[in-house]
C-alpha cells in the first residue's frame, strides 16, 4: 500500500495580547508574499516574540503531517508533532481545510500560551510504500 505525507517547517511568534498579534499579522502580511515574509517574520520573533524558539527566528521545527498514529504501519510509529498540542491541532485541521499555505501568514492562533502568528516557511512532500 502506498501512502505520502509531507514535513512542514513552521516559525511562529507569540505574544501575550491579541492587539500585538494583529499588528505582527498587518505587518508581515504587508511584506510580498513569500521568502519575504519569512524573513520578516524571523526577524519580528528575536524582538517580540515570548516563546523560547525567538532566538531561532521563531523556528518550532519540521512537523510530518498525514500519517495516521494509530496505524503499525505507518513508519516511526506516527507523526513528528507540534510540542504545542493546541498549536498542533489548529495547523493540521488548517491544513486539512486547505486553510493555510506555505509563505502565508496565519492567525492570531490562541492557546494557552497566547496568540499565535505563523506561517509555514517551507514543505517538502515524501510519498512511501507501507
């Protein structure tokens, strides 16, 4: 049987109020669409961002999504996740709903953290044999 899934690196800023979240979004969603983005908001997360990962440009690694956890056959046993499970959960049913796309700014996400500003900085596809 064969199945494909996908990585996604995400980068993320969070702050403590709504109000900073939606000016990061204005902000950055002003920048050109892209690479552009990215970086400005790599850049935004070292000075506002009160998450640990701000010291790596808001970097929360590469997440494996569409494999099923619960399925033996699915290599390494499941999916790499968010350590944020909220976090976790708004991005996969975005992607799911084909909400969220690479180089678009997403948000303000609120988890028990705060708000959340994201953007998916790059995806890459694997297709395997199970």
């Amino acid at each position: 049987m064969a199945g494909s899934s996908f990585q996604i690196q995400v980068r993320h800023i969070q702050t403590a109020k709504k109000a900073i979240a939606d000016l990061l979004i204005e902000t950055i969603g002003g920048e050109k669409r892209g690479v552009g983005q990215v970086q400005l908001l790599m850049k935004l997360a070292v000075k506002y961002s009160s998450c640990r990962s701000k010291d790596d440009g808001g970097n929360l690694g590469w997440v494996e999504m569409g494999w099923n956890p619960e399925d033996p056959r699915s290599p390494r046993g499941g999916f790499k996740k968010l350590e944020n499970e909220e976090l976790h959960d708004v991005v996969s049913n975005a992607l799911s709903k084909n909400d969220i796309h690479q180089g678009l700014v997403y948000g303000p996400i609120q988890t028990e953290q705060g708000y959340h500003v994201l953007i998916i900085a790059n995806e890459f596809k694997t297709d395997r044999i199970l």
